[in-house]
C-alpha cells in the first residue's frame, strides 16, 4: 500500500514514472541465510524494501520497512552502496 504522500503525487501525475529514493535491508542470520519476503502471487522474492518518506533518513526507513513488512526490529543499519538507472527501475503490477 503506497504511502499518503505517494497517493498524493499520483493523484497528481497518474501513472508517470516518479524518482523516488527507496532502501532494501540485507539481513544474514548467523548462518550466512539471507532473509527473503514472498511479495505475492504476482511479483517476485525480494529484500524488506521500500520507499523512503519525506524528511526521513535511509537508515530510519531501512529500519521501519523491515519491522512493517517482517515484524524484526532492526538495532543499526549501515547504508552499503547507492544504486540507480535503469537496471534499478521497478514497475508495479498496476502500472506504476
């Protein structure tokens, strides 16, 4: 479910494509598993990810995707790298 601040911009523009800065949590358990979500019938495994919110750090968004979309909580979080172009684009099922 997109944010209200997301549902805003897309009353505004519709379906255009939208630079929005997002964060994905690389979680490993103490054997090395890498931590996966089931997104639905329609999308693919992925990472805990999701978009960052206005006046929000990636590291505070890391941490708040990861506890609304696995129920973990997250004690510290390390921004790795920063990715962009168009191998990094992400279409929605609905179009967006």
């Amino acid at each position: 479910m997109p944010s209200a601040y997301i549902r805003e911009i897309r009353g505004l523009i519709g379906h255009r494509r939208l630079l929005l800065p997002c964060v994905g949590a690389i979680i490993r358990d103490q054997e090395g598993r890498l931590l996966l979500q089931e997104k639905g019938a329609d999308e693919p495994w992925s990472l805990p990810a999701g978009g960052i919110e206005p006046g929000e750090s990636p590291e505070e968004a890391v941490k708040r995707e990861v506890h609304e979309e696995t129920g973990l909580t997250v004690t510290s979080a390390v921004l790795l790298d920063v990715f962009s172009g168009k191998a990094f684009r992400y279409t929605y099922p609905n179009g967006d």
